[in-house]
C-alpha cells in the first residue's frame, strides 16, 4: 500500500475466469454440494482493514489474525455464540481466545459507525453489480446469498 493513493475495491470475477470450462454458478453448486456431504466448516478471516477507511484505519494485527486462525484449528469457534452482520449475512463470534472482542465485529472497530455503514453498503453495491452478469443460469440458492443493501 505505501506509494499509492487509496487503495480501490476490485473484483476478479471467479478468480481464475479465464480457465473455467462451467458457468461460475456450476462452480459455487459443487463447492456447497462438497461443504454439505462432508460436513466442512468454512470461515471468512478479516485480514485487511479495520477501524476505518483508508488514512484513518489500519490493518488488522497478525497476532490477532493467528489467534483466530489457532481458534479455528482448535475448534474453539464451533460452538461459540456469534452475531450476524447485516447486509453480507456474516456470522462472527462475539469472543475468541486471545483476540478483544470488540474487533470481532469489523463495526466496533470504527469510531464513525455511519461511515462504516455507507462503505459496507458501497462495497455490497459493487458486489451487487459486479454479479449481474452471472445472473442468468445461477440458481435461487445462489442469488438468495446475495448481499442485502441497508435501507
């Protein structure tokens, strides 16, 4: 990040786009058909920044990132209690080992929460337009994932 302006939100659409043979969704059915017959859990880790946008935030302590990360392969989180997140439909605990708990929730983190709400609806807005052209041939199950825009 040092040297560069604001860093900007882009989206490699399925990552490796250019070597699919399936429509993305084909790719998305597989993965929740493998989760579902063998029982995996997945988890979405925040690396990247908290406590703010850019010039005000900062990222996210890998010592904190390797506790969740130990969390995880411990099965500490498995039977934690979690809150859900508006708008992207998360789930995060609401403690862990060794990390506070008031940077669990990526909102807690920001001392203007309005911002916070405005950038996370920003950001499910370009998820929202980044995704129309894999609309057509993806099933409700899919679609339904989408994120949900605060009102």
């Amino acid at each position: 990040e040092r040297g560069f302006p604001e860093p900007q939100a882009t989206f490699s659409a399925c990552f490796g786009a250019p070597f699919l043979v399936w429509h993305p969704s084909k790719y998305a059915e597989l993965l929740a058909e493998k989760v579902e017959k063998h029982g995996a859990h997945c988890w979405l880790v925040n690396t990247g920044w908290s406590g703010g946008s850019y010039g005000i935030g900062k990222r996210l302590s890998l010592k904190y990132t390797r506790a969740i990360i130990d969390a995880i392969h411990h099965g500490e989180l498995e039977n934690a209690e979690y809150e859900k997140l508006p708008v992207f439909n998360l789930e995060v605990p609401t403690s862990c080992s060794r990390v506070p708990t008031e940077i669990l929730n990526p909102r807690n983190t920001w001392d203007d929460k309005s911002a916070h709400d405005r950038q996370v609806n920003q950001l499910a807005q370009l998820f929202i337009d980044n995704f129309k052209m894999f609309e057509e041939g993806t099933n409700q199950a899919i679609l339904s994932a989408a994120p949900q825009l605060a009102k």
